[in-house]
C-alpha cells in the first residue's frame, strides 16, 4: 500500500471511529412539509460498522436535495439472504411511488445488490456499491460499483473477473483502499449524479 492510501486509510479510519458517538445526527429528518423529495435514500454500513460510518454520505445526500433518508442496520451474523429480505421490505414500505435508492459500502453493498434483485420492477431507481463483495457470476447491470484500487479485502474486477453485464458502471479509485472508498470525493460526486439523473428520469417517465 503506497503512502498516499496509507494515509487515507487512516484517516478514514479516524473519521468512522469519530462517528460512533454522533448516532443522534443520523436520526434527524426534516419535517415533511420542509422535503424536498419523494423519493427515499436508504444507505447500509460495512461489516462491523453502523449507520454513524455514513454521516459524511447523509450530509451530502440531504445538501444535494435526498432529504428523505434511511438507515438499514443488520446483525454482523445474520445470513444475507435474510438482510437482503429486509432491507428489500423497508424499501418497499419507503416508496411513496417515486421509488428508492440504495447505497451501500463494503457488504452493506451486497446486502443492497441481492435487495435490489428482490424488489419490484421499478421500485429501485439506483443501487451504488462501494468497496462490497462480488461474484464472478455477478450479473447487476443497473449498479454502479465503485471500487479502490488498492483495497485488500475487496480488490475491483480484472478482467475475465469483470464480465460484460456484471455492472452498469464500474469505477476505480487510484490510492484508495477498503476505507478510504468510502470518504473519497469522488465517491460521492458519483453517487450524487447517479442518483440526480435516475430522479430526473423517473419524473420524466410520470409526466
């Protein structure tokens, strides 16, 4: 690991372990009159993480206009076809009609792709996975997976490992490791403008 994801990875580190005790930030919403969208965001944490790890995420979806946020959390031993049924239902029971949107790091990701498979057509407008675990059979080709390049425990796709179809996108982040995927900037403009034009997509298909 070069110096440069060394140090993000810390100080990604320092930011998840300052999170911890910030978990009424996390429950805060907007009174409906004040949202400004219908539709929901519902973000996952990694293994051993919980919902404080995605405060950085939360802000930035609330200041770009996803006000209507939630949080899946999952016991660390509990079978994934289990979250997967979970987290689909808290989907289903979040539409109001204008559908959702799931963003997860690490196996919150997975936990998100197999919830995504699960719901109705249409109910999940964009699904992003960050530093989350794959198969090579994987076929998600409405996710955006977005991967650090030097990441240990979830390196990214290579080639024949990376089929066509596996993803609708697949974004590498240079110096970037398990963590640091997570805080990037780059991350969060991606994930931000994914789900700024499934939005502007589904509004266009109600008019």
């Amino acid at each position: 690991m070069n110096p440069i994801t060394s140090a993000r990875e810390i100080a990604a580190a320092g930011m998840l372990l300052a999170s911890y005790p910030l978990d009424v930030l996390t429950r805060l919403q907007f009174p409906r009159g004040w949202r400004r969208s219908r539709d929901t965001v519902i973000l996952a944490h990694g293994l051993g993480g919980d919902r404080t790890n995605l405060l950085a995420f939360a802000l930035a979806l609330r200041l770009a206009g996803f006000d209507t946020l939630g949080f899946f959390e999952y016991p660390a031993r509990q079978a994934l076809e289990v979250s997967a049924a979970q987290m689909a239902e808290m989907g289903a029971q979040a539409d109001g009609g204008a559908g959702v949107h799931l963003i997860g790091h690490s196996l919150g990701g997975t936990i998100a792709r197999l919830a995504a498979a699960r719901s109705a057509n249409g109910g999940v407008r964009s699904l992003v996975t960050i530093g989350s675990p794959y198969a090579a059979e994987c076929h998600s080709p409405s996710e955006v997976a977005i991967f650090g390049a030097e990441d240990p425990i979830v390196p990214p796709p290579r080639g024949d490992r990376f089929p066509d179809g596996m993803f609708k996108r697949m974004i590498v982040l240079r110096n970037t490791g398990h963590l640091g995927v997570l805080y990037h900037e780059r991350t969060i403009c991606v994930t931000l403008a994914e789900l700024a034009a499934n939005r502007a997509a589904s509004r266009s298909a109600q008019a």
